[in-house]
C-alpha cells in the first residue's frame, strides 16, 4: 500500500517524521509531495497512491480521476471544501478530517489576531484592551470553543451564535447563546468566525451583517475567505470609518482592502492558523492512524462524505 503525502503548504518535519513512523510500522510505504506548483505534478503523485493526506489542497473529479487505486483521502484538519465529496463518492473514495486536532492552533492566532487588531497593528498608538470586551463566537465547534477557553483568560464577555448547538452546551463553555447572528453581531464588539464553507455560508458574512457591529467593531476572520462577501464589506468599510477587518485568509480583493484601509485591515499572507508543529503533529499522525485503521480495519468513524 502506498501513501502519499501532498501538501502544497508542507507540515513541519517532525509532523512528516511522526506520520512515515504509523505508515512504516503498518507496513506501508510514504511518498511526499510538498509544495507543488502544477497540478501536474498532483495528478502524477497520486496516480498509484492508494491513500493520500491533504491539507487545503484541492481535491477535485480530476485529481480523483487520475488516482487509479485510490481508497481514502484524509483531510489533515477540519474544512474539508477543498474536497469535491460527491465525485469521491463517486470514485468509491473515502474521505475523512481529522476534528479537533488544530484548533487550539487557530484559536491561539484568533486571539493574537484580536490583540493585533485592537492595538492599532502595533504602530504605537494608544489602543484598546481586550478585558471586559463582548467576544461573539459565530459557530462553537473546536474552533470557536478553544476561542472561548482562551477568551476567558483575557477577561472577555462570551456570546455565540451557532444553529447548530444546544444553548447548554454553550452554557456549559461560558458563552451566552444568542438567537440569530443578527443579534450576535449588535452585540458584541469583536466577532471571530468560525463557520464551515459551504454553499449556505458562502457570501453571508456582508456589508449589512457586519454593519451591525457597534462603533470601534471589529471583525475576526480565521475561517474561509468564501464567507465573506468582499464588495459589501468594502462598501461598509468606506462608510464605517470605525471598523476593522483582521484575516487569516487573504481575500480576493486584499489589494483594494490594502489601498482603501491600511490601518484598519491585515491579512496574513499564507493561512496560517495550524502552521504549529503542534497542529501539524496532531492532524497528521491523526490523519496517519485513520487511514492505516480504514484500510487494515475497515474504520470510518471519522468519514464526511455519504
Ligand atoms: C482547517 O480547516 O483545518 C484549517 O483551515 C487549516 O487549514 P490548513 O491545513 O490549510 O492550514
């Protein structure tokens, strides 16, 4: 059995190191593709792997196409819209993430990402303090409950929003659960997102929601860049002198945010919110012990396509 390593933005080595150790110990064999510049060079890697561990790259019907003995395809991390799950299906293909396993790493930089914000990027100017501010969580999955976890420690007032969770179990973290993102957003006076992309998330994070942040609102994005609608938040952005933007992921427009707000909005130029060897070494030797469970053991606890 083969098992191909293909990130475009590369894990840490000791996390490459931990996963050829469980691929080896069951037998298998690793191979590595690390920053690729060509699909190409993807579509050649995979063509006789028979389990691949991705991180955000782009599995589509192509790349599954030219993946002959392809079995399972484990998403190193929770967003898993980079993979086309109806064409894995499809291919008979297995697909998994692994949650949980690079949230306290995206949370840490949510957080630092705040205290960046709110001290006016750094450029020695009087800023604010994140003590005694409402936080709103919108979505508390891993995520967004380390967000709360570490929050707390700054001092912060919690709130969330999240359709998919129970008010208690909220509770239970600390965050006050509001009823709509409408509320979430008119209260609080940072929002962090923690919203899975997906066709129903796409776009909705817009001029009018965002608009209802009070004056001096900020906004955190270590998300998806997909979620936001960019030409509503620069309309906003235009009108609200008082707002700011703070992302993990650069938008599509991050020239114009640049040119129209270059105090008010930053952008990390590479997603790096699980680039720790920490997160690297979790979601990997994760993704490592999943795909070597499925195939000796048939397990799919962790699969996300039907
Ligand atoms: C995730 O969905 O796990 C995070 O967005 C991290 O993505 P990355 O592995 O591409 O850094």
């Amino acid at each position: 059995m083969k098992v191909l390593i293909a990130t475009d933005k590369p894990f840490a080595k000791v996390a490459v190191d931990g996963i050829r150790n469980v691929i080896e110990a069951a037998g298998y064999e690793l191979a590595l593709l690390e920053k690729y510049t060509d699909k190409k060079q993807l579509l050649e890697a995979i063509s006789d792997a028979n389990a691949v561990i991705i991180r955000s790259d782009i599995i589509d019907a192509e790349v599954l196409d030219a993946a002959k003995s392809l079995k399972i395809v484990v998403r190193a991390g929770a967003g898993y819209d980079n993979v086309d799950l109806d064409a894995a299906t499809k291919h008979n293909v297995c697909v998994m993430n692994t949650p949980g396993q690079n949230s306290n790493a995206v949370a840490e930089l949510a957080l630092g990402l705040m205290v960046f914000a709110v001290r006016n990027q750094y450029n020695g100017t009087s800023g604010t303090e994140l003590k005694g501010k409402k936080l709103g969580i919108h979505a508390c999955g891993n995520v967004g409950r380390n967000v709360a976890r570490i929050a707390k420690g700054f001092g912060m007032d919690l709130y969330g929003f999240d359709a998919y969770c129970s008010a208690e179990s909220m509770e239970k973290d600390g965050i006050k659960a509001v009823s709509s993102q409408e509320e979430l957003y008119q209260t609080c006076d940072i929002v962090s997102l923690h919203i899975p992309a997906t066709p129903e998330t796409k776009n909705s994070i817009n001029g009018a929601l965002v608009g209802l942040l009070p004056k001096g609102g900020v906004l955190v994005n270590t998300a998806r860049k997909e979620v936001i609608d960019e030409v509503s938040l620069i309309n906003l952005m235009e009108q609200r002198p008082d707002l700011r933007y703070v992302t993990d992921i650069m938008p599509a427009a991050h020239a114009t945010f640049i040119e129209k707000f270059p105090e008010r909005y930053f952008s990390t130029p590479k997603k790096m919110g699980a680039q720790t060897a920490e997160a690297n070494i979790n979601a990997g030797i994760a993704a490592a012990h999943q795909i070597v469970d499925f195939l000796k053991n048939g397990n799919e606890r962790f699969r996300v396509n039907k």
